[in-house]
C-alpha cells in the first residue's frame, strides 16, 4: 500500500497516466512560470527571441555584450547557427520590451515574442448591459500594449485575456477595463487551478509573513505564495504530483522561528460569482424600491388625484403666480429619483461617450433628462408667470426610471438562473471523507473524516452506501452500485468493482467501497466539466456577430429617430397641419411632439438583442452537461444543427470496444504453445483493444496446453504497421500478426483453406487476425467486437431526423459490412487509417455535407479534426479530449442524438429571441412614434415605453430558461450489469 506522507510531503508512486492534467486548458497556451532562484531570493525569467542576420560568432558575441550590459540580465546565451538568443533577467528590474529593443538597438531585427511567453486570465466584468457594454470593454482591452487577444461574455460577465507577462500584467489589465468605466476582478491567472487557501495563526509581525513565505516557497511542488497580512491569510499554488493541501498543512504546522509557533487550516473563501450575483440583485431591489419610494406619490399626485377632485383639488393650490403645490411637489420628489438614482445612468453615459460608443444608459438618461428639464424649465415659467399654463413631465422622468430598475432586478433574476445547471454541478463534491491508513499488506490502521479540500493523489477513502463519492479514483476494494446520474446523465447506477474507475460527486447506493484517488482538486472531471461549460459560455458563437453588427449604429440611430419623430409632430403641429383636437387639452404642440420623441427613446432595447444569444447558450451548455453531453461553445452548437451527415467509427462506437477471441485455429507445424508464445511476444506492446484481446486468449490458451507460467519473450525491432498489424523478431524468427493486408505488404502467402477461415468468420462479423512465422502463416484467431443494442435504433432515429449514417473503419470490408448491416447503416467506408478516414470527411465535406465525426477521441482525432462536428464518445473522466467539438461522458449511442437535438432546439431558441427582440423593436418604435394616433388615439407615454423596454430584456432571458425543460428525444434502457 501506498504511504502517504513522510516528514510532511507526500510520495507519490501512481501511474504516469494518472499525473496528467484531463483538461487542457481550451484555447489555453503555455505559460511561462517564473523559477525561483535561491541566491537572493531574485525571481528570474527566461525569454527566448529570434534575431535575423546574424553572420557570425562575433555578431553573437557582440548581442551577449550588450545584454550583459543591462541592468537586471542574468545571463544571455545567443546561438549564431540557430539565430536564437535566452536571456535570464529579473522582471522587477527589466522588461523583455527593453532587452528587444536593445538588441534592435545593436542593428539587429528581432522577431516578435514566441508562443510560450503568451499567459491567459479570467476576469469577473462588472457593469455591462448590453453588447456595446461588451465590445468596449475587448476594445479597452486590445488597446492594452502586451494584450495578444480578448474575449469578453457579456451574460457570462467574465472576460478571458490572452497577454504577454513580458509586457503587461493583469494590475494593468484590470486598470485598462476600470479606465473604460466597469469594474473588475481577477478569477484566476492561468495555472492556478491547483491551490489550496489556509488561515494561519501565530503570524504577528511583517518577519513571520516574510518567513512562512520564504518557508513555503522553498517546499518541494510549491509553485507560488501569496500572503495576505490583514486577515492572516495565505494562498498556496501547488503541483499535485509532488504535494498537496495536507502536506503543506503539516509542514506550516512542522515550522518554527524563534518563539513563534505556526498553525494552519483550510479557510474557504465565499464564492464570488455567487456572492456578486447576490449583491447586484440586492442593489437593484434597493435601487427600485428607493425610486418608488418617490415615483409612486408623483404618480399619485399627477395622475390619480386630479381625477377625484374630492381629494385632488388642494393640488392645483397656487403658492406663486402659477406654480402649483402639485408641481412643486413633483419636482421636490422627483428630483432625487433623477439624480441620486438615476445617477448610475448618467456615468454609464459618460464612460459610454467617452469611449466614443453609445449603450442603454445613453438612451435612458437622453430621454429621461430631456423629460426633467422640460419640467423645470415649466416650473421656473410658472413661477415667473401670472399668465402661464404648461404641462410638465415629472412623472415621466421618475417613472421611466423606476421601471427600468425594476426590468433590470428581474432579468438579474432571471440571468442568475441561466446558470443553474452549472450551479449544481459545482455543488456536487461532498464536504468530507473518510481517509484510511493502510499498513503495507493492506490492513486499516487508522480513519479520520477530513475536508474533501484535503484529499490529496494515492489517499485511499472509504465511501459508505449512501455517500457522495469526493474524488475521482480506481475502486481496490468492495463492491457496489453507483448513480453517476448526476454527471453523465445516465439514469441507471452502474456496479462497481475492484480496477472500475469511480467519479467524483457520484452517489454511491448500496455497498462500501474503498477508492485510491487518481485525480484530485482541479484535475477531477466535475471541475474539468465546470472550467469546459464555462469556457464554452464566454465562446461567442458566430449567429451572435447580428447583434454585434446592429448594436454599434442602434443607439445613434434611435437617437436620430426620436429627433425627427419631435420635428415630424411639432412642424406639422405649429402649423396646423393635423386637427387641433389631437392635442390633450393640458399640452401644446410641443408637448405632444416631446411626449412621441422620449418614448422613442426609450422604448428602443438594444439589451435584447444582446442577450439574445448568450443567454441560451448558457442554459443549453449547462443542461448539456447535466446530460452527459459537453458542447464546446456557441460555434459547436451552431455547426451541430446543420449536421446532415454522422460517420460512425467501428471499434468502440458502433461496437462494445470490448473484443473477444472465440476461435483459434493452427494452420501449420507450430504447436499451440509455440503459436500462443509467438502471438503473445508480437502483440504484447501494442496498445490496440483487438491485440489485448489476443495476449490474452493466447495466454490462457497457452496455459491449457502447456506450461502456467506467464514469462513472455520480448520482441525485438517491433513495429507497429498502422491499420494493418505488428511485426517483430521473437528470437530468430521473423513474427507477423495482423490482417491480410499486412500478408501482402510482406509477401506472405494466405492459402485457400487460410481464406476459407477468414471468409466464414468475416460472415459472422468477426475480425480475423492471422499470424505468420518466417513468412508462412501459422495460425489464426477469429474476435469478435458486439455491436452496442442501441445502434440500430439510434441510426434508425438519426434517418427520422433527415440525417444519413456512414460507417468508417480500418477492418476488412466482408467484417465491416456484417457490422454496418446489423447496425442499420447503408453505406460503408473500410480497410482506411485515421489519416484515411479524415480524408474520406474532406470528400463529403466537398460535396457540400455537413459531418458530424462519432469517434473514441484516441485513434480518431485526425477525422474529429477535419469533420464539421467532432464528437468523442465514451470519455469518462477524460473529459477534455483537444479534437472534440462535443464530448460524450458515457459510450451510449443516444447521447449522439441528444448533442445534435439540443443544438437545434438551441439554434431554435437564439432565433425566436432574436425574432422578439428585433420584432419588439421594429414594432415599439414606430407606436412610440404615435403611428396609431391618428387613427386609434392610441398613444405609448414615456413611463410606459420604458416598461415596455424593461419587459423586452426580460422575454428574452425568460425565453432561453424555458430551455430548462429540455428532455432527450430519445431514451433506451441499458441492461443492469449484475453483481457477482
């Protein structure tokens, strides 16, 4: 059994397969980490640059002078054959911009940065409303010198920034976007996925900060510290393979400097998105009720008592020439609502302006304080006048505003739960666990519940019936049923053995099980999932560029509409030329022409065509992932509708991907045991599922004819032939195993009776792998690979839907056609390797087919690659296959229909809403305009117009959560894999 701790860090002896990372950051690039270096203490990092025209060993002999020469250059290294210079320097003193422009300086080109110096970070953006929100801040971002790319999620309200650390830093980032008016915070930097967050005790001084810092810096898999002295609090980035959480707990604990003794814990820091979702909603409440708190009696006092002169009448109360108590105590209340509440309006405009764009807010405070100042300017004549009668419009202003508030706390509401799916996922992982210690021949000799933060690669966990499965890991003992419902969306729980993998947040039923973890903190699949689907909610699908294009001449082009709505009223107004009973009694021509031009204004929604498409790409993304179906991103969702075309890889898609040997029959001199201990040493080192199947039919043959030990030869010049077979030298013998194709390649006769063999098992549709000795073939196996149960109804379905089937593979063609045939499938494509089969997609693809690639992700990422759609089947926890536009958890075949169905419900979706939100504008606009008065005496007041505007956000949110309610159309029953 594993130990895992020894004076405080952790030994690791897992599998290499189990060190690697199972998501690769998407559109993620390598990061250069500074390296610590321990004289002084310096952080130093390493630039590379590629410098043309160097001639000579002198030409480089004369750069390293000059870089030698700047102050904080470690060392340079310049290679005159390669054209390529290193240089070590310390950031605090020198930039790479700097060391560049030497060397320009010293008469030689320099190439730009390479790839590796490019980082990436996530930040939280605060304050956007609409797309224009959302294309300002890329803007404000791309104008950051050292920016390399930015994209920014406007319902996600994240930004993801690729930069060079050699030129910017995020300090720099985050005070471009606050320069551009929103607010914003750091999520994570690249690589920090990996990091535990501890509260210490003990610190008292700025020596103990110092300290423990320098303490744990200095711990072996320790990437980075960060001390945050008023809360005495510390985050640790960590490499899981070396140490983890428990480990660096111990070794604080294990610490002492002077007097001071050190104590840490796991400290877990709010959720932010979480806690910032909460206070916008909370701020927009409080700012609606304040604005009511004001709107309503200047709704009372201007449009409900006037009508009940019983109680209305001390209103119309003269104070001074005209001016009114009405009028005078509409302007006192509605004054506050305008500036001190409507103030957040007036900067959105402002940061809005200055950035030369132009959003929601700008329309808002247009029409609301052209509304307000109309007022006063009425009220300041009714003072001055003993004559005057005007009609003012503090109701409008105060109204329009508090409606707006309240349209936008509802579609916060709304917004927060667009990412409810993925809410539930994050809460999945259990709070604790058992951990056991294990003595070397596998007794307990110790268990104690910990934090599931603490868990760290190799622990063994004893999970209850009943419990949460906490990390991913390899079942070493028991055996149970467990419901992975929860993550693959599979409704029946699956039993459990000792070698079955387990994952993370899964609910084991009814029998304990002892787990060894494999994957731990940021590398399980529940957080590969989360870090996927958000990813893919920040991804900008191309359907989304009409909202971008509308949005950068909707504002100007509203504002010009409401101008010439006022001039299109007044002119004719003042010159009579509509009837004078038009006009209400208490306005003018003026009035009546201000009243059409704000609703204008106002009534127009840029935030709806905006929201129109992230937002169902959210809820979809996440209701996905619920299903066991990860689509990655909007450009995924939207090729996925158009799919006409699903080619179907053999092994392990169509079929079980489990193949059996059901015969084995000798053809030659050779005995059994010889045959089996030829076939045995050829196909041990090949990693193809039909060669394990081989080894391990050959060597339970092998001990039914001979001997029962299992002492395999190696084979020497082993060579893997793809889409063929292996050959090697087994002693002084020349081995060959494969299919006929591989025969002919080395001249290897296949006589008739070999051919018969083969003809009457490729009926069956079983796959024949023959096995040649010094070039004659001495004896052959026959395997079969069962079709999965669900194929021929899923292929069935897929021709409902209009879509055709094609089945690609590398078998033989007799083999192929049996399988295409119970599958269902018409047309097949065999005998090609994965090179092939990315060509065979080109060639549909050039007969104008969109294809959707179903593959196992392994030897298929050429072909998910070059299809439209590349779908990996059968992930499991390696969730974050790089070729993959959609990733299947579980193998059924059904989730195939599931990936391509969503899309097109999605891309339904992101229709209808952009059908209301345009369809709401072309309509609210020209009613706003007064198109109906004439005819109907209908008439949209402002106050009105701006619900309507707050309502039309609103639909389009509340349209894409009814994606909530999405159900697969297709549902077939796995038979329940019983327990022994």
């Amino acid at each position: 059994m594993d130990v895992n701790f020894m004076n405080g860090k952790m030994e690791v002896n897992g599998r290499d397969d189990l060190k690697k990372p199972l998501l690769q950051h998407v559109n993620g690039v390598a990061i250069d980490i500074p390296q610590q270096i321990n004289d002084g203490g310096d952080k130093f990092r390493t630039v590379k640059f590629k410098i043309r025209e160097i001639k000579c060993a002198s030409c480089a002999a004369s750069i390293e002078s000059v870089l030698l020469s700047l102050n904080g250059v470690k060392s340079a290294m310049v290679s005159p054959l390669e054209g390529q210079a290193a240089v070590k320097y310390v950031p605090e003193l020198v930039t790479a911009k700097q060391i560049k422009e030497t060397i320009e300086e010293a008469g030689f080109p320099v190439d730009d940065f390479p790839e590796q110096d490019i980082a990436v970070c996530r930040l939280r953006i605060k304050g956007m409303m609409c797309t224009s929100c959302s294309e300002s801040v890329e803007c404000a971002l791309q104008m950051v010198d050292g920016v390399k790319k930015a994209v920014v999620g406007v319902a996600l309200e994240e930004a993801k920034v690729h930069f060079d650390p050699n030129v910017t830093d995020t300090d720099c980032i985050i005070e471009a976007i606050e320069d551009a008016g929103f607010g914003a915070d750091l999520i994570n930097s690249g690589n920090d996925f990996n990091k535990v967050h501890l509260k210490l005790e003990g610190i008292k001084s700025q020596e103990d900060v110092t300290f423990i810092q320098t303490f744990l810096e200095s711990a072996q898999g320790v990437n980075h510290v960060e001390m945050d002295l008023a809360e005495n609090k510390v985050t640790v980035s960590y490499d899981p393979d070396l140490t983890g959480p428990r480990s660096i707990i111990q070794y604080i604990d294990g610490a002492s400097h002077g007097p001071s003794i050190y104590r840490a814990s796991l400290y877990a820091p709010p959720r932010q998105r979480e806690t910032e979702r909460l206070q916008e909603t909370r701020m927009y409440r409080n700012q609606f009720l304040l604005s009511c708190l004001f709107s309503v009696p200047v709704f009372l006092f201007s449009m409900v008592l006037p009508m009940v002169p019983t109680y209305g009448s001390w209103l119309d109360y003269k104070i001074h020439n005209m001016l009114t108590i009405g009028m005078l105590l509409r302007w006192i209340l509605c004054t506050p609502v305008q500036f001190v509440v409507g103030r957040r309006f007036y900067v959105g405009s402002y940061h809005a302006l200055r950035r030369k764009s132009a959003n929601m807010d700008v329309l808002v405070a247009l029409g609301t304080n052209v509304a307000y100042i109309y007022s006063v300017y009425i009220a300041i004549k009714a003072l001055t006048s003993d004559t005057f009668e005007g009609q003012d419009f503090f109701e409008t202003s105060a109204m329009l505003i508090s409606f707006i508030l309240l349209g936008k706390y509802l579609e916060v509401i709304a917004k927060g739960k667009t990412s409810d799916a993925l809410a539930k996922l994050t809460e999945l992982a259990p709070d604790t666990a058992h951990l056991l210690t294990l003595d070397g021949e596998g007794n307990v000799l110790s268990e104690m519940e910990i934090s599931t933060q603490l868990i760290q690669r190799n622990d063994i966990i004893k999970v209850l019936p009943g419990e949460k499965v906490p990390v991913d890991g390899i079942v070493i003992d028991g055996q149970s049923h467990v419901n992975e419902s929860m993550i693959t969306g599979e409704a029946k729980p699956i039993s459990k053995r000792p070698g079955d993998k387990v994952i993370g947040g899964t609910m084991n039923e009814n029998g304990c099980l002892l787990v060894k973890a494999t994957h731990v903190g940021s590398e399980t699949a529940l957080s590969q999932i989360v870090q996927l689907v958000e990813a893919a909610q920040l991804a900008r699908a191309p359907v989304q560029k009409l909202a971008d294009q509308i949005s950068k001449f909707f504002v100007p082009t509203v504002v010009v509409a409401a101008f010439i709505t006022w001039l299109g009223w007044f002119i004719p107004g003042v010159f009579g030329l509509y009837p004078k009973h038009w006009i209400p009694k208490v306005m003018d021509e003026f009035e009546l022409a201000l009243q059409f031009g704000i609703s204008v204004l106002v009534v127009a929604c840029p935030c709806a065509l905006g929201l129109a498409t992230p937002t169902a790409v959210m809820v979809a993304t996440g209701k996905g992932a619920s299903q066991g179906v990860l689509i990655k991103g909007g450009n995924a969702l939207e090729k996925a509708h158009k799919v006409k075309t699903v080619v179907f890889d053999k092994t392990g898609t169509l079929t079980v991907g489990k193949p059996e040997v059901v015969s084995a029959v000798l053809f030659s001199h050779f005995s059994m045991e010889e045959f089996c201990d030829m076939a045995t040493a050829a196909e041990a080192n090949s990693e193809h599922p039909i060669a394990k199947a081989v080894v391990k039919h050959a060597k339970k043959l092998r001990q039914k004819f001979g001997s029962h030990t299992e002492q395999v030869t190696e084979a020497k010049d082993f060579e893997v032939h793809t889409g063929a077979g292996v050959s090697g030298k087994v002693g002084d013998k020349t081995v060959l195993v494969g299919n006929k194709r591989l025969m002919r390649t080395f001249h290897v006769p296949v006589e008739s009776a070999v051919e018969d063999y083969i003809s009457e098992n490729e009926q069956l549709a079983r796959t024949c792998v023959l096995v040649a000795i010094e070039g004659k073939v001495a004896g052959a196996f026959a395997v079969t690979d069962p079709v999965k149960p669900e194929a021929q109804v899923v292929v069935s379905f897929l021709r409902s839907m209009g879509i055709s089937s094609i089945m690609v593979t590398g078998d033989n063609w007799a083999t192929a056609t049996a399988i295409a045939k119970e599958a269902g499938i018409e047309k097949v494509i065999a005998e090609t390797d994965p090179i092939g089969k990315a060509d065979k997609i080109k060639e549909l693809q050039l007969k104008g087919m969109t294809v959707a690639m179903v593959g196992d992700g392994i030897n298929d990422s050429p072909a998910l690659v070059a299809a439209d759609v590349g779908m990996a089947i059968g992930a499991g926890t390696d969730v974050a296959i790089e070729a993959a536009d959609i990733v299947l958890i579980k193998s059924n075949l059904e989730d195939v229909i599931t990936a391509i169905d969503l899309s097109r419900k999605t891309i339904s979706r992101i229709r209808l809403n952009y059908v209301w939100a345009l369809g709401y504008n072309i309509l609210a606009m020209p009613i706003a305009a007064g198109i109906l008065y004439p005819f109907t005496g209908i008439r949209l007041p402002p106050w009105l117009a701006g619900a309507c505007m707050a309502a039309s956000s609103l639909s389009v949110v509340c349209s894409s959560l009814l994606l909530q309610s999405y159900k697969k159309p297709l549902h077939i029953k796995a038979p329940q894999r019983p327990i022994h």
